[in-house]
C-alpha cells in the first residue's frame, strides 16, 4: 500500500507562486508514475500534470502548460507541483496521485484516475 500526503496549499493572490508537495510512503512508492489532479467547486476532477517514475517523461494538461512545472525527488520519495502566475480559476482542492490509469481521450493520451490518491491540499487564489 502507498500513502500520499500532500502540503503546500494555501491562500494567495493572483499572480503569485507557491509550491505543492506529495509525500510518498509505502514500500514500492518510487516505483510508481505519479501526478497532480484538482477539482474545483461544482465541477469534474482534472489532470494537471504527471510524471513518470524516473522523472524524466512528463505530462501536462493543456492550460498548464508554461505556469505549472511538475518534478519528483525520488531520494525523499517527493513529488512536487511549482505553481507560478497564479489565477484565481487555478483555486481548487488538489490531490496527488500515484500509479496512474491512462486513456484515450480525443486523440490525445492523458491521466484519468488512479490506484491511490492522498487527501488533497488547498489551493484558494483570490483577485
């Protein structure tokens, strides 16, 4: 089994940075690809981005793309999320996941679930 917990999230303005972290536990937890979903308020969990087990492939939803760097600290079993240029659209509960499900959607391949999630962290930006 593998534990996920996430910390970082909090209240900031428009146009700051902060940085999520997801702490892995659980033998076989660095042999996981893992990822960042969030799901706001009244709507569908999406995918922000992924990383695969060395870190070296990533993935990154759309919208994300230039603000949103995603890494991983295999050494402190530790994934990160750097949120740079936030909007308040970007508030949200966000969750970290390991062992990802991938699908075909529209042509593209992306994250749509996972066998295990932490509790989620946070995220609120305000104007």
């Amino acid at each position: 089994q593998v534990q996920l917990v996430e910390s970082g999230g909090r209240l900031v303005q428009a146009g700051d940075s902060l940085r999520l972290s997801c702490a892995a536990s659980g033998r076989t937890s660095g042999s996981y690809d893992m990822g960042w979903f969030r799901q706001a308020p009244g709507k569908e969990r999406e995918a922000i981005a992924a990383i695969s087990q060395s870190g070296i492939s990533s993935y990154y939803g759309d919208s994300k793309k230039g603000r949103f760097i995603i890494s991983r600290d295999n050494a402190k079993n530790t994934m990160y999320l750097q949120m740079n240029r936030v909007q308040p659209e970007d508030t949200a509960v966000y969750y970290c996941a390991a062992g990802l499900q991938w699908e075909q959607v529209a042509g593209i391949r992306l994250p749509t679930g996972a066998d295990h999630w932490g509790q989620g962290t946070q995220v609120t930006v305000s104007p």
